[in-house]
C-alpha cells in the first residue's frame, strides 16, 4: 500500500521479453519495465527457448528492481505479486515463477499465478479505465489467434481459435521466404503500407459456415506457391504486394469473424489483444467493420499489446479480489488453457 | 553466520541451513524433478527447523551446475532473488565439488584415494571431476581437493585418465558418486580393473545440499561471496543453437524448429 492504493507487481517471462511492472488498484500503470531480447534471437531467425530461459534468469532481478524504482516504492509497499504462469516456454516461464515465489517468500507478499492469455485481455482495464466485462475478445499473437467471450474479470470462454498456424506465425514464416527478416508481424506491417492489397488473389478461408476457428496454413503454402512460380518464371516479386496481399488475407477473415461472434452473442464492445492486435491494418479493418454494425473496438496501446508485466499485474489484481488463494507451490504450465 | 544452501542441480531438490559451528539443518524430497513446485516449501521447512526465522540468515548459497539446466536456473533464480530482497549476499558452490565433499567421509572409510563425482549429460557424455581428499592442519576435517579439471568428458576419456592416474599410485581405489553410474554403470564396470572402483550407494548417490552448505560455509569465512546479480550458473555447455551459430551450421531446418 501507497498513499491507500493497492499495490501489485507483475512478472513476465513466458516467452522472449523479461517484463516487470508495478500498477496500482489494478488499473494505472506506475512502472513498466521491458528487457527485449529480440537483438539476441534475430541471429538465429527466431526465440531460441534454451537462450531465452538463460536470458532471462540474467536480466529478471534487474527488471524487477528497476519496476520497483521507477514506481517509486520498495518491496514492502507491494501489496500483491502476479506471474505468468502458462502458457509459454516452459524454460522461460520458470524463471518468472522462481523469481517470483523466492520475492514472495523473502517479502511476505501473496503471489497468485496468471494466465498469459487473462493478462493480454486486462492490457486492456489499463489503457481504458472505465471497461468492466461482459465483452468479446480478439486474441492475436505469435502463439495465438483466439475469439474469446469474455463474461467477468478473468473467465473466458473460448469460441474459436487457429486450427494450424496461429496468425503470427504464418505472418513470421512468409516475412522470412520474403526476405523481410524476423520478428516477421511488425515488418510485414511496415512493407504492406507500400504495396497493393489487391494485386494478388490469396484465398479467404472462413471453414464451416458460421464456424470461428480460423487456418492459416494453406494461405502460407498458397503464399510460398505463389513465390515459387515467380522465381521460376523469372519474374520479379514486389515484396511490398506480396506483404500487403498476404496481410490483407490474414486481418479481413480475423476482423469478419470476431465482429460475427460480436453478433451472435450480442456484445456491443470487441477488445483488441496480443502483440499482432497492433497490426495498423488489422487496427484499421476492425474499426470498420465493427463500426458498420455498431460495435465499439477498444485496444491497448502497442506498448500493452506485447507481453508486458503491467497486464500482468492487473489480471493479478482481479483473480485476487475474486478470492484466488495465493500459492508458493506454483508451478509452470507450458499448456495453459484458457 | 547463518547461510541457506540450495541444491536443485540433480533429481532431487533439497534445502539446507548451516551455522558457523557447522551445525546443519537440511529438507529434502523424495519426488523427483519437483523443484519449481516444492523449492519455497523446503526452504521453509529447512529455516524453520533450524529454529531462525528468514530475515536472520546471513547469505544464501546456491549449488550452480554443472547438472540439469532447468534445475540449475531454478536455484541460481531463487538464490538471486532471495538475496537481492534480504539484502545478502550468494555464495555459488560448484555442483560437482559439493557431490565429492557429501561422500568423502564414506571414500575415506573404504579407503578410496580418489572421489569421482559423474553427472550424465547424455550421448556418452558426462559432466565429471576427480577430488582428493585432503586434510587441514589440525588433522580433523578434510576437504575435496580438486586433481581432475571439472569439465565435460566423453566418459571412455574419463576413465582411461583415472586409469593412468590409478596406476601411479599401488593399489589406489576410485571412488564413484553421481547419476553417472545409473547411466554409465556398465561401462565403468568394463573399463576400470577389478578392485580399482567402488559406486556409492544410492541413498548417497545423488546431489544434496548439506554438503552445499558445508562449503558454502567455508567460502564465507574464506569471503568468497558474490553480489545476487554476480550469481550465475556453471552449465557447462552452450545452447544447441548457439554452438551451431559459432560453427557456422546453423541451418534453415534449425532456424524453423526453433520459432
């Protein structure tokens, strides 16, 4: 406690970004620490999990040090500790949960583990204060491509999700064929705002009428077709096009399908999470989909939208208040479900 | 001087307390690779006992490797973090130096002139050292002292170099300890001459942090301690990719399963 506001810290260490952050009453951002490692994996292509876990163990009490020093508290004013517990890599997410349960024992500090997934929709409570569930969630990331209703703080309700290549991934794989290098998200973005949408005919795949699973996979072949025919003949590729078609492919059936599920049970708000939620085109697509049928779409800002401890530490605040029993014998679960 | 030892390098994970008389307090598990899970409580259990409460130790020592990485990174973790919230000092203890002090007493009794810790790193590999055990001045407590380099071995080269070094000496035993011998058993048993080794037994067999402590204890009075973020894991090794980037062989087909 500080000056009468609950204080919890949040760590964060699922995948390759060692994350600390201290928020007060579950809400406002006070400290947000981010440790990146992506300088360090872009040389092998992608997030080396053995790197990333010795990465993080080197990097984690200093980021929680400076989250605690950037707040402008000590330990002792930390009224809660939140982890990322699952899902995640199992090497990486240990170190946030040793880390964590040694600080909560040293400190007398409850700790409750957290969903990596919950975080990412409660980047959410911090950027816009006034939001309470019930609302629909939009899911997007390396890992995950997920429509989620959302009835209360911390229960989700999974409606539909990638049945192949979750929508980061196809986005990695085809920026890497294409040259655009990793992290493949943010490049892709960046080339399509050059090129033509419209200049190559990459399929849609919606699946089963009304279904909201999604595949990417055959897009991505279609994709790695398409560029070896060009090679083949001869032909010169635009990457930019080749980006923004792709994209375009991707972000159009994400937008349709989470405004549908919107529908169909009757949320009036979609909420935008997860590193590719920052996608400007995705961002753009939803706005105007969403607002042909009057759904509002809320979506942190990017720095919230990648792994982050403060969405952490607000799903923390929630679970805690909901009455979750603190647990010093928490473990790490790379499988998490919702 | 009340210092908290933590082995979680091997199957089992266990807690430690030692004073400066050398009084130990210790808490184990029997349930193997629980170390995530079970740390906090065996620590606990260990302050407790020793009849101190958390805000009373003085430093905290971590058994840092070489053994299991996930193990290794649980304890390094936890020692850190403990230490930088205490505001104390780490000790590291090298894993492979506290398995040969924790079965000296029984080498000496078997008359084993040589202790030879052996962690199975798989693929024939070991991470492994040859101790000696000497004694102080006053002749009452010894030590493990250090012959063989604490390295990787392919374990044929390990024991052909205990083999020589067995020869120089008439009728000189080694004296085995590890996982090593769970995997390795048959070989060391085809390699080494009849009468020339013995395996500890399997209650004595594996990493514990009593003997962590004992030389934790020792490194303190010696003022070998560290600041929490100097702590840091001896794995012994680079990750796969890394090894494979030097080498210059990183391949594609790497690069894509690693995304």
């Amino acid at each position: 406690m500080k000056n009468g506001h609950f204080l919890t810290l949040g760590i964060e260490t699922s995948c390759d970004e060692t994350a600390a952050s201290v928020v007060a009453d579950g809400r406002f951002v006070m400290s947000n620490v981010i440790s990146s490692q992506i300088d360090i994996h872009t040389a092998y292509g992608g997030v080396v999990p053995e790197i990333a876990s010795r990465k993080h163990l080197e990097r984690v009490n200093d980021v929680i040090g400076k989250a605690l020093d950037d707040a402008g508290v000590s330990a002792k004013d930390i009224d809660l500790i939140g982890v990322t517990y699952g899902p995640g890599l199992v090497g990486a997410l240990l170190i946030g949960v040793a880390a964590a349960k040694a600080m909560a024992y040293a400190c007398d500090i409850p700790l409750v583990g957290v969903n990596h997934m919950h975080g990412h929709i409660a980047a959410n409570y911090l950027e816009h204060h006034e939001l309470e569930p019930p609302f629909m969630a939009l899911i997007v990331s390396g890992g995950h491509t997920e429509i989620v209703n959302v009835p209360e703080y911390n229960k989700c309700e999974k409606l539909g999700g990638t049945r192949d290549d979750a929508a980061g991934e196809a986005f990695d794989k085809v920026a890497r064929v294409i040259g655009l290098g990793y992290p493949g998200g943010p490049k892709i973005d960046r080339a399509a705002k050059e090129g033509d949408k419209d200049s190559i005919a990459f399929k849609r795949v919606y699946l089963e009428h009304g279904s909201l699973d999604f595949s990417f996979s055959g897009l991505k072949t279609q994709a790695l077709n398409y560029l070896n025919q060009q090679r083949q003949a001869g032909r010169e590729i635009n990457v930019n096009d080749v980006a923004a078609s792709f994209q375009e492919a991707v972000v159009e059936v994400i937008a349709d399908k989470a405004v549908m599920a919107a529908e169909k049970y009757g949320q009036k708000r979609i909420v935008m999470a997860g590193g590719v939620a920052s996608n400007s085109r995705l961002r753009a697509l939803m706005e105007e989909k969403a607002g042909a049928k009057g759904i509002d779409v809320l979506k942190p800002s990017p720095v919230l939208c990648t792994d982050n401890g403060a969405m952490i530490a607000s799903a923390a605040y929630y679970a805690f208040r909901a009455g979750e029993k603190p647990d010093l014998e928490l473990d790490a679960i790379p499988g998490l479900e919702f | 001087m009340k210092i908290l030892a933590i082995e979680t390098t091997g199957k089992y994970g266990s807690a430690s307390v030692i004073d400066e008389t050398g009084r130990v307090f210790s808490a184990d598990s029997r349930e193997e690779m629980n170390h995530l899970k079970g740390m906090i409580t065996l620590i606990d259990e260990a302050i407790r006992s020793a009849g101190i409460t958390k805000d009373e130790l003085t430093h905290v020592a971590a058994s840092v490797g070489p053994g299991s990485f996930t193990g290794i990174r649980i304890g390094v973790t936890t020692a850190r973090v403990m230490a930088q919230m205490l505001g104390i000092p780490c000790i590291g203890v090298s894993t492979l130096k506290a398995m040969a002090e924790g079965i000296l007493d029984e080498a000496i009794s078997k008359d084993a002139l040589y202790v030879v810790p052996v962690i199975n790193a798989r693929r024939h590999q070991t991470y492994a050292a040859v101790y000696e055990a000497e004694f102080t001045s006053d002749h009452e407590k010894q030590s493990a002292v250090n012959i063989m380099e604490e390295k990787q071995y392919m374990i044929e080269d390990l024991l052909e170099e205990l083999r020589t070094k067995l020869a120089e000496t008439d009728g000189a035993k080694a004296f085995f300890t590890g996982d090593g011998i769970d995997a390795y058993g048959d070989i060391i048993r085809s390699a080494m001459p009849e009468g020339s080794y013995l395996f500890a037994d399997e209650e004595i067999r594996y990493q514990h942090s009593e003997p962590v402590a004992r030389v934790a204890l020792r490194m303190a009075e010696g003022g070998k301690t560290l600041g929490y973020d100097e702590l840091m894991p001896e794995y012994m090794r680079l990750a796969e990719a890394e090894q494979r980037l030097k080498a210059g062989t990183l391949s594609d087909r790497i690069k894509r399963a690693s995304v």
